[in-house]
C-alpha cells in the first residue's frame, strides 16, 4: 500500500502565494508520474498540473504563468507553488502518484492523497 500525505494548504489573500507538498510513503518501487488536481465545491475534479519522473511537466491553461509543479525523486515528493492566486483558485487540492509497487510486476496503480484546502479571499 502507498499512501499520499499533502500539506501546505490554507488561507490566503488574491494576490498571494501557497507552496503545496505531498510526500508517497509506503510500498514503492518507483513512482512514474506524479501530480495535482483540484475539485470546486460543486463541480467535478481538475487537472492542475502533473511532471513524469523525467521532468516533463503539464500544465492546465489557467494554471500557465502561476503554478509550478516540482518533484524530489528521492524524496517522493512532488510541490505545487501556487502565485498570483485568484478566488476562483479556491477549492481541494489533491495529490495523485502512478506507482510501481513490485519488482516481479510492471504493473502501476494510481493513489490519491486525502486533500488539503486552499481558500482565497478577495
């Protein structure tokens, strides 16, 4: 079993700044890519921004120019460095991780973290 603790969430005003860690511990061989999403209250989860294990990274469009996703390989650990932050920023933000558990099997699952709310105030 892996498991996916996020931090660094809170409140904050428009204009300001969140960094966001999430650290997988438990059964991993490896772990390919890594990740952020987000989910409104109301409205269905988002993709913010993922990075493969060779540093390739993806970005939503309203994200491009104010977030930058980062990862600790070593560490698996992967950041979200949230600038410039909107009202419309607000909601849960979850960290996703696609990690190989076995040596005897490529197979990969997908973990999610429990969440950590960012709220932005106007």
């Amino acid at each position: 079993q892996v498991q996916l603790v996020e931090s660094g969430g809170g409140l904050v005003q428009a204009g300001g700044s969140l960094r966001l860690s999430c650290a997988a511990s438990g059964s991993i061989l490896s772990i390919n890519n890594m990740g952020w999403y987000r989910q409104a209250p109301g409205k269905q989860r988002e993709l913010v921004a993922t990075i493969t294990s060779d540093g390739i990274i993806n970005y939503a469009d309203p994200m491009k120019g104010r977030f930058t996703i980062s990862r600790h390989n070593a560490k698996n650990t992967v950041y979200l460095q949230m600038n410039s932050l909107k009202p419309e920023d607000t909601a849960v933000y979850y960290c996703n991780a696609n990690v190989r558990e076995s040596l005897f099997s490529t197979r990969s699952s997908n973990y999610w973290g429990q969440g950590t709310q960012v709220t932005v105030s106007s």
